[in-house]
C-alpha cells in the first residue's frame, strides 16, 4: 500500500478495482463528497425556489454560473474535494461556456481578460462549444448547439448508411428480406444515436430539420439504390 506493506488477511467477495462496480462506488463516492462541499454554498443559481447543483455523470463536472467570482468560488471547492480524494483535475479539458446576449457576455469575458479563471493555478480556456454527455452546448443558445449536435453526429450517420447498404448487399440477408433488414437497421440503431437525448431540444432551426430530413431520404435513397434524381415525395409514398 501507500504507507509500506501490510499484514495479509482473506477478504472474501469485495469491489475490484477496474470493475463495473468499482466504477459505480467512486462515482457514488465522488458524487457524495461534491454534494457535501456545494451543499452550503451561495454561489450557485437558482429557479425560483430550485437551487441549481453541480451536474455530475461519472467523474464530468459542470457547473451553471452567473458571474466570474462565482465561477471562481466553485473552481476553488471542486478543487478542494479533488485533493481530498487524492485525484487530479484535468486542467487542459476544464473548459468554460459564455451562454446568453452579446453584450453581458462581452462584458464577462472583458472581466474574465483581467481575473482570469484558474485550477490549481492554471488558467481555464473558453471554447465556443464543447461536448457534454453527447451534446454540443454552443455559446449562442439552444439553436445552435442542436445545430452543432446534429453536424456532429451527420458522419456517423453518413458511414453507417453506407454500412447498412453492404450488410444488405450479402445474399445471406436476402433470406431475411434485404430492405427491410436495412430499415430496421436504420430505425434500431442509426435513429436511436441520431436522436440521442432530442427531448431536451426544445429550440430547432428549420435548417436542423431540413438536415436531419435530408439524412433519412439519403438512407432509403442507398437502400433502394436509387440515383439523386428520384423526386422525394414518390419516395416517401412508396416507403410510407
């Protein structure tokens, strides 16, 4: 161990380290202490009579602000409980997001300019838009970040598409029927991904739509190997 060898003893069943439950026990065990250091803190926003904790899945972390000493106090207290669980921060993927109108955010980042954001003494970047659980979150507002999302998951979506369509191509799924075999595929597994936490979207661009149309047409368009030409309602007829 950390303090010399110890005395040997049987155990019997315990957590192992690296398993799904050791996994479980310290995100439990981290979620526990961040509750307590924030429990009694004034710098974090509320709802109306909804006070707003920092959101935790696993060992990521964000926090909503609404002003740069805030933002500082809680960098300050997740700091303090990382040094009581011993673990270091990842100072270089501790990134912040200005969220709201033009001016109040210039005028934060302006102050940010002369009180920078610090971890451990290192200053922390600001990014436009970074990834959260799957999802873009773009300074400019819901919109954008479901704009963001979806061009982010569009290739995936591209390549699986084009994997659907050499699954279908083996004779072997022809027994099965080989465009429904490829619909399936695409509404159990490509859509799922695609529209992976949409519930929250609560903004959409038409653009959004317009792409997000255009992926689906794309798909039964290879299914049915179909050139670009084919008009798009006859499609959507014959599909249902």
């Amino acid at each position: 161990s950390g303090v010399g060898n110890s005395n040997s003893a049987i155990t019997g069943e315990n957590v192992a380290q690296g398993s799904v439950g050791g996994g479980l026990v310290s995100s439990l065990n981290l979620a526990n202490d961040v509750q307590r250091f924030f429990e009694g803190s004034s710098d974090e926003p509320s709802y109306g009579p909804l006070r707003h904790q920092p959101l935790m899945f696993q060992d990521d972390i964000a926090r909503l602000c609404t002003s740069v000493q805030s933002a500082q106090a809680g960098n300050e207290r997740i700091e303090l409980t990382m040094n009581l669980k011993q673990l270091n921060i990842n100072v270089e993927k501790s990134l912040h997001t200005l969220i709201g109108n033009r001016k109040r955010v210039q005028l934060i980042r302006d102050m940010i300019k002369n009180e920078p954001l610090l971890f451990k003494g290192e200053e922390i970047k600001e990014k436009t838009f970074q990834i959260y659980l799957g999802d873009q979150i773009h300074s400019e507002g819901m919109q954008k970040s479901v704009e963001c999302t979806i061009n982010n998951r569009y290739w995936l979506a591209m390549s699986a598409i084009l994997e659907i369509r050499a699954i279908i191509d083996d004779y072997r799924v022809h027994s099965l029927g080989g465009i429904n075999t490829g619909i399936n595929l695409w509404e159990m597994a490509i859509i799922p991904m695609l529209l992976n936490n949409a519930d929250m979207w609560t903004e959409m661009s038409k653009e959004a739509l317009i792409e997000l149309d255009k992926l689906q047409n794309l798909c039964l368009a290879v299914l049915f190997a179909l050139p670009r030409s084919t008009p798009r309602p006859i499609l959507c007829w014959d599909t249902k």
